[in-house]
C-alpha cells in the first residue's frame, strides 16, 4: 500500500477527495502525514477529523530553519511514497524535488499547457481569465511538479464545453466537480 503526504495551505479539498477513495476502496492507499504552512488552514480541522498526523511548518513557527529540509524529513519520517499538492501555494523547492523525483503530484484548474498555468495563475484567477478569453472549452490537469510552475510532466488531462452564458463563477463550480473525477483517476493510473 502506497503512502501519501498532503501539502496544503487552506482547506484541503483534494485531500478530501483522495481520503474518500481511500475509504471507498477505490484507492489502495493511505494518507500517512499533512504539512500545511497555515496555522489557521482549515485541512488542519480536516487532519484530526480523520486521526491523521498533522504539522505547521512555516518560517513564523521556524524562524531559523530550513523549511525546504524540514518538509522532506518530516515527509520521510512518515515514509510517504508520493506527495499531493492540495491548495498549497508555495512553490516547490529543490531539496523537495530532488528527494521525490516524479512523486510530487499538483492538480490545475485549467488545460496545460496554455497560458492559463504559471505563477498567479490559480483558482478563480483562471476561470476569470478562461471566460474573459471567450474559451470554448476548459478543465482541470493533473500533473507531475518540477521547478517550474505548471510545465511539469501531465499525468491526466480532463476538458469540458463551457455554456453560451459562463461565468468565471459557474466555471469554478464545474471544474471543481471534475477535478474530484480527475484526481482519482490520476492516483489510480500512478498506483497501478
């Protein structure tokens, strides 16, 4: 059974999807460890909700450490095989990457590649983009995380046809849906 660690900095909803699949049977898997760099995210409420161990690590609570180590050892001590990007919105740092090669795994509110991906772009501020460009389409990419934002390897890409009338938030609402499907189906082709 694989192990995951969750990063996230708000609530958590990713997270969520993937602990639901695990208990569905849908997933062979277990999520072992949450890192937030909130002390008030919401995942935290989440965390003990389902007796899974959680940790604060931000430069407010380690003022004088590496928190880039800190994050790998406490990922390691947990013995996490991959690791989920939940609304975590810091950007991945080398020691990270170098420790989990291909084992970082982000989702994306948008079809990558396109210019809807790379710093600033997330959440709601690509649906309002994805609508004030006339889009016919839009969706949601599951992908590896490298050291650039968004241009990671894509594990799985989901689209769908966006209505006469959209708005960024309608849009917000269906992509958010789809990409409870496409972080499943994602985890299930990696674990296979």
């Amino acid at each position: 059974m694989k192990k995951i660690g969750i990063l996230a900095s708000y609530n958590g909803s990713g997270f969520e999807t993937i602990q639901k699949a695990i208990e569905d049977g849908i997933l062979d898997a277990k999520v072992e460890v949450i890192i937030t760099n909130n002390s008030d995210a919401g995942v935290l409420e989440k965390a003990k909700k389902y007796g899974i161990k959680s940790f604060v690590i931000n430069s407010k609570l380690f003022p004088n450490e590496n928190l880039d180590l800190k994050i790998v050892q406490t990922l390691k001590e947990f013995a996490c095989d991959y690791i989920f990007l939940s609304g975590y919105m810091k950007k991945i740092e080398d020691n990270l990457l170098k420790t989990f090669p291909n084992k970082i795994i982000n989702t994306h509110p948008a079809i990558l590649p396109s210019i809807y991906g790379g710093k600033g772009m997330y959440g709601h501020f690509v649906h309002e983009a994805v609508v004030k460009n006339g889009e016919k389409k839009s969706g949601v990419t599951i992908h590896y995380v490298n050291e650039n934002y968004d241009e990671g390897e894509k594990i799985l890409i989901k689209e769908l046809e966006l209505s006469e009338n959209e708005t960024a938030e309608t849009l917000e609402t269906k992509i958010k849906d789809l990409e409870k499907i496409a972080i499943v189906e994602a985890f299930k082709k990696v674990l296979a």
